[in-house]
C-alpha cells in the first residue's frame, strides 16, 4: 500500500531562519511526487512534480529534491508570507494521489 | 492557469435534506475528484472520475454518490446528509493518464449538517 508521512508535524522559524520539511514515501513504481501549500480556509495550491530521483525543482525561496525514499522540501530565508500548511503526495500506479498529512509552517517577523 | 470552481464556499444544510456540491474545471481534464478534508484526518478521498459518465469509489464513498454528465462538471451529492458529514469539502482535477500529473484545487466548500 502506498503511503506518506511527513514530519515535522508543525514548524516555527523565525523570519530568516532556513529549514527543511521531510516527506518519507512508500510507492509502487512512482509516477509523480507532488508539492502543494495550503493557506488556511482554501484549497491547495500545487507547487512542484518530482518524477525521479536526483531531479530538483526551485520557485523562489522553496527548492523541493528527491531520493528514492523521501523528498525535502528546502526553504531559504523564510518570510512571514510562506506560513502555511505544505503538503506531499505521491502517485503510484492509478489516477489517485496519496497525500501526507501536511506540515503546519509558522514564519515569525 | 487551471481553474476549478466549487459553486459555494460554505453552505449549511439539516440532517436527512440532499445536498448538491457542484463544480467545474475550465481546462478540459479528463480526470475530476472529491475529497473531505478534516483536522488530523488529512484529505481523504471520496469518488474520482476518469471521463465522463465513468466514477470510481475512493477511500470513503459510504453516504456519498457522484455525477458526471459532462467532461467539466462534477457533482458530489449527500443523498441523506448527517452531522458526522461537516466537513471541507474539495474538488480537483488533473489532465489524465501517462506521466504524474498534479490534481488542481478549487477552494473548497465547508459544509456544516445541523
């Protein structure tokens, strides 16, 4: 059965302070890892397709990586404005994506 | 840019009424999904469809049906709407088959069953 965990559950940095969010998956044969960010009272909005291991993608302060186990998504020089919830997902072998139970980032000015 | 509209942002409705949850992609994507989506629980996936007049069960479909009359629309439907369906409710869509591709969003309905 496929799955993701991600971890931290919840991060709090100050404004400036880099970290990395962890995303761990199980997957048969994978076809796609996704990053989204949620802001509270709306949809996810996507961020970022991973389909092998090695590929990097950038937009901004956020550069999401990937190996064959997990995937990191990497942000440089947070701003108060990046404070929302992030979500990961993969897709395996149908239509339907497995999603993590997202990472609750807290920038603080 | 896609675009994925749910037809209301919040709406309240009784115990035992039917309700309609309805919404519409601009982009012409072959794949549509419902999903709920509640604290601690994450999404959860509810029906998907992969053409028109075809559903698929997801992981919850207990209490729930669906309807895809056309490639742009699809409809979530509570056929007897109870409490313990309050919820977020999302629809997304996503191009179709071959290579991962991403589900887009819409904004979601928060649904309140009184």
């Amino acid at each position: 059965e496929d799955q993701v965990t991600q971890s931290p559950e919840a991060l709090r940095l100050q404004e400036g302070e880099s970290s990395s969010l962890n995303c761990s998956y199980t997957v048969s044969g994978l076809r796609g890892l996704f990053w989204y960010r949620q802001d509270p009272g709306k949809g996810p909005e996507f961020l970022f397709t991973l389909y092998s291991a090695g590929e990097e993608k950038e937009k901004e302060r956020l550069k999401a990586t990937l190996t064959k186990k997990e995937s990191f998504l990497h942000i440089t020089a947070p701003k108060p404005e990046d404070s929302a919830t992030y979500l990961c997902a993969v897709q395996g072998g149908s239509e339907k994506l497995v999603f993590g139970k997202g990472m609750k980032l807290t920038v603080n000015p | 840019d896609v675009k994925v509209t749910q037809s209301s942002r919040y709406l309240v409705k009784r115990t035992g009424e039917k309700v309609f949850l309805e919404c519409v992609q601009d982009m012409d994507h072959e794949n549509m999904f419902w999903y709920r989506q509640d604290p601690g629980l994450g999404l959860r996936l509810i029906y998907f469809s992969y053409d028109v007049k075809m559903k698929e069960k997801g992981d919850i479909p207990e209490g729930y049906s669906v309807s895809r009359e056309k490639k742009e629309r699809f409809s979530l439907i509570l056929e007897s709407a109870s409490t313990n369906q309050t919820s977020m409710y999302l629809c997304a869509s996503s191009l179709g088959t071959g290579e991962g591709q991403p589900q887009h969003f819409g904004d979601g309905t928060r649904l309140s069953i009184l």
